[in-house]
C-alpha cells in the first residue's frame, strides 16, 4: 500500500493574529506545529502501513522552516518526506494549493492512497483535500472518523455527518480526509527525529521547476481568490428577554435550545 | 542541504511529550512517592533511552549537550523522571561504552535501548558518604568472579533497577566499579528513603552479602580508575545542572505568568516595582544558568567530557540558583505558593533535593578550591 500523506505547517495558538495591511497571517514568534488533523492523518497511514504494508510519503508545501513538519513526520514513521518550497508558491488560495499538490502527486505517479486531515487550524477551510481528489480525478471520502475495511483494492469508511455516520466505499486510488474522532495520535520517536535531521535523511525538496509550472499558476498569482481583508471577530455577549406566560417562554427556550443543537 | 535543527527538533518533540505526558502526573507521583515507571517505558517506546548509545547497538550516538536539552524539559515538570532518565542518559551505561568487553556491551546496551533493562549508580555510602576514596563496599577476587560485600544508601532507582553499577574498593585496595545484576543471589533492597522532594526517585538502600559477580563484569579497577570516574562525574554533574535549571525555568515561568494574572487593588502584581525587581532577578539568573550548563554541555575538551571546574561551576550555580529562584517564586504566589494545590511548592522541594542529589555543592567547591589552588597564576 503506497500510501501519501498531506500536512501543513501551523502556528500554534488559536490566538492568530493578522497583518492588516497584508491580510496574512503573522508567522513570527509563535511555535509552529503540524496541523492537529494532518497528525491523525499520519497516524491513519502508519496504521494502515502497519495492517498492510508498503511505504509512506509524506507532502508539505511551505516556507523553508516547513522542514521541521517534515522532519517530524519522519519522526512518526513515514518513510520519505517532500518539502514544496518556493518564493512563488506563497499566498496560494486553496485551488493554487491544490494544484500545487496535485502536481507534486503526479510527479511521485505511484500512490493508493491519499490521506489529508479535515482542514487546518489556520485557514479552516477543508477544501484543500477535497479540490485535491477533483484535481486528481479520484474518489475521496471526507470526514473519515472510522476505517472499517482497507485492501489493496478498496476502503469502506465511516463519514461523520451532522446527524451521525453513513458508510462508504470505494476503488482506489483515493483520497481521504479525516476527523480527530478516527485515532489517537502517537508521538514521534526522538532517535528518527535525529535520523530526519541528518543530511542522508530520505528528504526531498521541490521547487516549482521540479513540479513543472510556472509562477502565475501557483501561489498568490495562481490564486483565484483574493483575501479582501480579514479581521478577528469580536464575540460580545447578547442576552435575550423570553416574554410571554410561563408556558410560552420555556417553548421558546426550548426551540432555541434544539436550534442550535443544545440538547 | 535543507534541514532541520536537531537541537530545536528534540526541544520542540520533547516540549509536547512532557506537557501531555508526564505533567499531569506529577503531583501524584510526588504525593504517593511513586516512581514513575511508566515514564521509562515510554522513554524506550520513544528511542530515548539510546539517545547516547552508539548506533551499532541501537541508539543515536548523540552526546551530552542533547541529552541536556531533554532533561531540562522534562525537570520543568517533573525532577525526579529527569533524574531517573539522567541515570540512564548520562552515567551508568556511558561506562559499558567506554570500559567494558564487546560481550558486556552487546548485552546491555541494547537492551537499555529497548528498556528492558534500566540501570542504578550506587556510589553512596551510610558511614562514608560519596568520598570515592574512602569506599567500604568490597569486592574479593576469587578465581573467575568477585565477591561483593557491602551496603549502598540513598541510590536513585535503587528499588527498580535491573542492573547496578557499583563503585567498590578491591582487595588489592584499588577503587573501581562492577555491575551487578539484581538477581544476583546475596543481593537485596534494602529500606527506601522518604525525602521531603524528589520523592519519585525510587531511592533505597543496597545490600550485597557475598555476591558472586563475574570478572567480565568489572568495567574500572586497577590504576587510572580514579581519576576515569572523576572526569565521568564531570559528565553527571552537568546533566544534574540541567535539571536544576529545568525545576527554576518551571518557577520562574509560572510566577511570572501568576504575576500578570493577580490583581492588588487593581493592578497586576507585575505592576508593582517591587515585583518587577524580584522577576527580574529570576530572568537574569535563569538566563546565566542557562548560559553556564549549555556551555558546560558543550565543553568537550577532557576526552569528550567537560572539565572539572566547568562543570562543577555549571552544577553550582544551577542548583543553588534553582533553590534561590523556587524561594522568589513563592514569593510572587504568597500563600497560594505555599499551597500543595500549586506546583511551586514542589519545585522549592525538588530544588532543595537536587543540591545533594550526586553529590553536594559544598563538596564541588572543595574540587574547586583545589584546582584553584594547584592553578598557576
């Protein structure tokens, strides 16, 4: 089972805070991680690869210090690491992103199996994995929270919906994006971080040459989408007077309650 | 070639460990005076224990500046896991590296690296304290093996090693060390100590009546070996350095945190100059600690291990500081400090342990005291 995973570089806090005259995230003095999803997406792998075999790649697109996630991704267990890096692949909008990927997956030509996690803590968009799957012309499954059957040939997996779980299935290759609820994650080992770290270390940097495009399909000029501006909403407490007699105010109370899925 | 920095890296990985791992443990083991097994494993499961082993058997060949970065991570939350690992990382099996047969190395060293076998370093004595040269503990050749007779006291992990490292006195009246395993028959565990800190240590008292030991086992006797635990002890003392400078960064970082947080009359603690003067103080003397072991743990000029007074100064400073900074930090907490609800009065404990743990700061300055006066000036 070749199996290639997706991760991305993150800040971590949820306390982000935002250039406004650029609209960008600031990155500096704030300790970057691999997205929380993107770990239960290795995790997914390393099970996998520890039920069936095979080998696992794993993909990051990101500035230079962007190695540390790869590096860290060989802490985990993955077997090869490829850093996307390139001064024209900065300010991709999800699609520039994908494309990106899906070049980069093209390139590797020999893969199963494709594991993102839901979204990243930073963009929470989830669309990169699945504009991926389009990009690729492969099934995905999005929502992953359960794997219940995985061969050489197919998977049947539990999709996390608003009101439970449906089961899916399909051929591979395919795509999958996963839920936190799937795995428990494991810590990385620290004598393969230190292996990662070393130059003979199975690790790969790419630059858009490598991949084959050209600056104006990747990156901020690649993006169809332009970030207007961006702000951090202010979440101010709101009360509500019930009124009516007492019968009518704790019908009221309770719409709300099951509106907004409270009980 | 783009790569990582494998320093940051085991920081960063060893950072996320700790604060999901051990913790939220910590008080419980400190209540219970429970050493926390479960941390060895896990060490083992994470490739750990063979952070200084020579990768033919298994570890990563990394040195002492690494396992320094590990173990100051690990004191911020807990000083007795950080001592046990400290064993494991920085004492005992460095000597089968340096000292033992092929046969010996092949069968420990592994299986460290696998935590199948954990190990003590018994240097300690009730009536002669840690003076090498005075050891009472003896070993008597007696064709193939040695007998060992003898009693060890207040030995980190003496109740849970596999295999102890012994520092002994022969029969021809050299000083040196053996290892001992704990089935060995005359072997036995004697009381465990009840300390006011570092209660997780798993300290207890060794007995050996007429151990036999095999000959392959003794890894230093004869001359020289004096002066190879000596420069071995330099190694040690920086490791116990880090961890002092572990328990004073936890204190410092959590009383500078409380003092933003608590208001007196409507303003911060940190808003007082007072306050601000004492925090202060704790920056400035986390900052040269730091300084003084992460040199100390890079100083290799003694055959890859630091010197004496290198190290002895980096242990001095980071283990008086640490009891100095713990004391400011309850300061900053006042009663809340002195509360057992809290960490900081844990760390003031752990930090008063660790000014005797491998050796008292007295006895550092009478090394010193003595290469200053031998010193040309």
């Amino acid at each position: 089972m070749e199996t290639i995973v997706m991760i991305k570089q993150v800040p971590d806090t949820t306390e982000i805070r935002i250039d406004p005259s650029t609209g960008n995230l600031i990155r500096e003095g704030i300790e970057s991680i691999i997205n929380p999803d993107d770990r239960h997406a290795i995790e997914a792998a390393l099970q996998i690869k520890e039920k069936l075999g095979g080998s696992i790649i794993a993909i990051c697109m990101g500035p230079s210090q962007a190695i540390d996630a790869i590096s860290e991704a060989l802490g985990f267990g993955v077997d090869r690491g490829i850093l996307l890096t390139d001064k024209c692949f900065a300010g991709a909008d999800t699609w520039a992103t994908s494309f990106t990927l899906g070049r980069a997956v093209e390139k590797i030509n020999n893969y199963d199996l494709i594991i993102c996690g839901q979204q990243a803590i930073d963009g929470d968009t989830a669309q990169v994995g699945p504009q991926l799957a389009e990009y690729l012309h492969i099934p995905q499954i999005t929502y992953v929270k359960g794997i219940k059957e995985i061969t050489e040939k197919k998977i049947v997996a539990k999709r996390l919906v608003e009101s439970g779980y449906e089961i899916i299935g399909c051929g591979l290759p395919a795509l999958l994006t996963v839920v936190r609820e799937l795995n428990k994650t494991r810590f990385p080992r620290f004598d393969w971080l230190i292996d990662a770290c070393n130059k003979r270390a199975p690790i790969e940097i790419w630059n858009a040459a490598d991949l084959g495009v050209k600056a104006y399909q990747v990156g901020l000029q690649g993006s169809f989408t332009n970030v207007i501006s961006t702000y951090t909403p202010t979440f101010k407490r709101r009360g509500e007077i019930l009124e009516g007699d007492s019968q009518r105010m704790v019908e009221d109370l309770l719409t709300r309650l099951e509106e907004n899925h409270l009980v | 070639m783009l790569r990582s920095n494998v320093e940051e890296l085991i920081k960063k990985c060893a950072i996320r460990f700790v604060d999901s791992q051990i913790r939220p443990l910590a008080r419980k083991w400190d209540e219970n005076k429970q050493y926390p097994l479960e941390n060895m494993k896990k060490f083992a499961e994470l490739g750990l224990l063979g952070l200084r082993i020579p990768k033919q058997y298994g570890g990563s060949g990394r040195g002492l500046f690494d396992a320094v970065i590990v173990l100051e991570q690990i004191a911020k939350a807990d000083a007795s896991t950080a001592v046990n690992l400290h064993v494991q990382l920085n004492a005992s099996p460095l000597y089968i590296m340096l000292y033992s047969g092929e046969e010996v190395k092949k069968k420990f060293l592994p299986a460290l690296v696998s935590g199948k076998v954990l190990f003590s370093m018994a240097q300690t004595e009730p009536e002669v304290g840690s003076n090498l040269t005075e050891l009472r503990t003896l070993a008597r050749s007696e064709g193939s093996h040695y007998v060992v007779n003898g009693t060890k006291s207040m030995i980190t992990m003496g109740a849970n090693a596999d295999v102890h490292l012994v520092y002994l006195r022969f029969d021809d009246d050299s000083i040196g060390c053996l290892l001992l395993e704990k089935d060995t028959e005359g072997f036995s565990v004697g009381k465990s100590e009840d300390f006011l800190g570092m209660r997780g240590l798993g300290s207890a008292e060794l007995v050996f009546q007429d151990c036999q030991v095999p000959e392959e086992n003794v890894l230093l006797k004869g001359p020289g070996s004096l002066r190879k635990m000596l420069t071995m002890f330099n190694g040690t003392r920086v490791g116990l350095a880090s961890i002092s400078l572990g328990i004073a960064e936890a204190a410092f970082e959590e009383a500078l945190r409380y003092s933003k947080l608590r208001t007196v009359s409507g303003k911060p603690l940190i808003a007082l100059q007072g306050l601000q003067w004492k925090l202060a103080d704790m920056a400035v003397n986390v900052e040269a600690m730091k300084h003084l072991v992460y040199s100390a743990a890079q100083d290799t000029k003694l055959n890859g291990f630091p010197d004496q007074f290198t190290s002895s100064a980096a242990r001095i400073v980071a283990s008086e500081g640490a009891v100095k900074i713990t004391n400011m930090a309850m300061d900053i907490f006042g009663g809340y400090g002195y509360s057992k609800e809290l960490s900081i009065e844990r760390y003031l404990r752990d930090a008063r342990g660790m000014i005797y743990v491998g050796g008292t700061t007295d006895i550092l300055r009478n090394a010193i005291g003595a290469y200053l006066y031998k010193k040309n000036v």
